[in-house]
C-alpha cells in the first residue's frame, strides 16, 4: 500500500520514516502482512494526537531522520535502542515501538486493504458480557 497518507501532525517526510521503521519492525511475515501493507499509516493521527508536545517534537525529529537513512542503518539505530541501558534510550525504543505497534494492532486498515487483518490472523476478539443485576 503506497496510497497518500496525510497527517495533521506529522509530514510527508515523517511518513516516509515512520513507513521504513515500521516495515523493519513488522515484516512480511509468511500469511501475516508487513506494516504498510495493511494501510493502518492511514490512521496515524490516532496513535500521535495525544503525545506530550515534547514527546511529539522528538518524534517527528527521528522520522525525519530515518526517512534519509538506509534500511540497515535504520535497523542499527533501533537495536541500539534496544540494548540502550540508558533510560533515555530505552523510552525512545518504547516510544517508536509504541508508534508501530499501536497502529499495526488497532486492526485500522486502509480503506481499499483486501487482506486478512492483525487480529483475524492471532484470532484474537473482544466479547463483551452485560453484567447482571
């Protein structure tokens, strides 16, 4: 899924980034769909529109940068992230993984997506139950 996406928060150039992470973390994996093939960057918004202002800037700041950077550099940065022994980076790892993962599985897809979604594939689903009174 190459559609347009817009943002009110991020740019194109912050797309573009937030694209490459996002299909390094979450691959085409045999039946289940890489990152951007499933649209869910469509819904961006959703995941960004209430992160700390600072938060936010930080954010867009490393997009921006991955969005330049090699698919290999990319994944380097984030496994430094991950043996970051500093909270600084391990916040980092969870915000950019937190990103990612929220919009993989909120099971938000584009609007023309044909595949099998995130919770059909885990077979995962919500049953609600009425409490008696």
């Amino acid at each position: 899924m190459n559609q347009e996406i817009t943002s009110r928060y991020l740019s194109k150039r912050e797309i573009k980034g937030l694209r490459k992470i996002g299909d390094i973390i979450i691959p085409r994996n045999g039946p289940f769909p890489s990152f951007s093939e499933t649209g869910c960057l469509q819904h961006v918004d959703d995941a960004v529109a209430y992160l700390d202002p600072i938060d936010l800037k930080d954010l867009k700041s490393f997009l921006a940068v991955a969005s330049f950077l090699p698919g290999f550099m990319i994944k380097l940065v984030l496994r430094l992230l991950e043996w970051g022994t500093f909270s600084l980076l391990r916040m980092g790892n969870l915000g950019i993984r937190g990103v990612v993962y929220s919009l993989y599985y909120s099971n938000k897809t584009a609007t023309d997506y044909k595949g099998t979604k995130p919770h059909e594939m885990i077979g995962y689903q919500v049953k609600t139950i009425p409490l008696k009174q």
